[in-house]
C-alpha cells in the first residue's frame, strides 16, 4: 500500500498531510495530530520515522493517523507566549505571538482539515505535538483549547521559557484522558 502525502496551503501557511496506508480506498474516519515545525517528526524524506509509524499501526500499538504538519512563519514569533529576551539572540525578542498562532490552530486549521479529510473530530481524537518551541506551543495551544486538542505531545518542550510556569501554576488544566477511552 502507498502513504499518501499532500501538500495544501492555508491563509499563505504551508501545511503537510500524512494520510495512513490505504485512505483513499477505506472510507474510515482517522485521529488527527498537529504536528509543529512542518512536520519535522513525519517528514516524508525520514524513511525512519514513517516506517515506525507504519510499524506500531501495523501491530496495533498506534492507531492510523492523519498527520497535519504546520510551517511556521517564524517560529520565535509565533511559539512564544509571552515577548521575552531572546536568549539565542540577545538582540531580538522572542515575539509573544503564540496566542494568535493558537487561535488559528483551534478556529481556522482544524475546521478546515476536518472538513476537507475523514477525520474523528473529537477532542480525544485530535492530537497537538512538537519539540522545543514546537512542544512548548503544542503545550500551550492544548491548555487554552482543551476542548478541541484532548491529547498533548511535548518533546524536549521549551518549558525554560521565561514565565510558563508561572503561566501554568495560575491556570486550572483539563484532566486530559479522563473521558477518553
């Protein structure tokens, strides 16, 4: 069977579509994850990471998935919370956008991937995952939307980032799972 990958364009953003072995013959309905950074982590030219996936399907320790990956505009912009002193570059501030960038996640992209791929809608079914400043915006984006991403992926999270915890401590979290089944 073949992976499908297509490529689609929203609002200017380039977006990466993982579509499971045999999608375009099944007519099933698929979880979904959002993957940060393009989708680094499914990136069609990692054989490794594809032929992982497709392993752990295959054996039924990871269902198919749909994989969204996500271009960033730029990601120091659009992945913090809050505007800081950029620690790699001194000179520049981390942009603070991340609120804005979530809000497009949760009522611009996921309508709109919903709408156009047979995907399972729900909150249980609907993932959000990165690393570094990808997991700390997937992180972020999941404790203001818990009602849409009811599954959280964080890898090597940016939680370094001057005042996420104090963000988090102030903030009453979903207890994610706990209707999943």
């Amino acid at each position: 069977m073949q992976t499908l990958f297509v490529q689609e364009r929203i609002q200017g953003r380039g977006l990466q579509i993982y579509l499971p072995e045999g999608y375009e013959n099944s007519g099933q309905h698929y979880a979904i994850v959002y993957v940060q950074d393009s989708g680094d982590l499914i990136d069609p030219k990692e054989s490794e990471s594809l032929q992982a996936i497709r392993a752990l399907s295959r054996d039924g320790a990871l269902p198919e998935l749909i994989f969204v990956g996500i271009e960033s505009f730029d990601r120091n912009e659009e992945y913090t919370p809050f505007v800081a002193t950029n620690v790699f570059e001194p000179d520049r501030l981390f942009g603070g956008k991340a609120a804005t960038y979530a809000q497009f996640l949760a009522t611009t992209l996921k309508p709109y991937i919903d709408s156009k791929f047979r995907t399972r809608p729900e909150p249980c079914n609907t993932g959000i995952i990165g690393f570094s400043l990808g997991g700390l915006i997937s992180f972020y984006t999941g404790i203001l939307y818990p009602d849409v991403f009811g599954r959280i992926g964080s890898f090597s999270g940016s939680f370094w980032f001057p005042g996420i915890v104090d963000w988090v401590q102030q903030r009453t979290l979903k207890d994610w799972g706990s209707e999943c089944t």
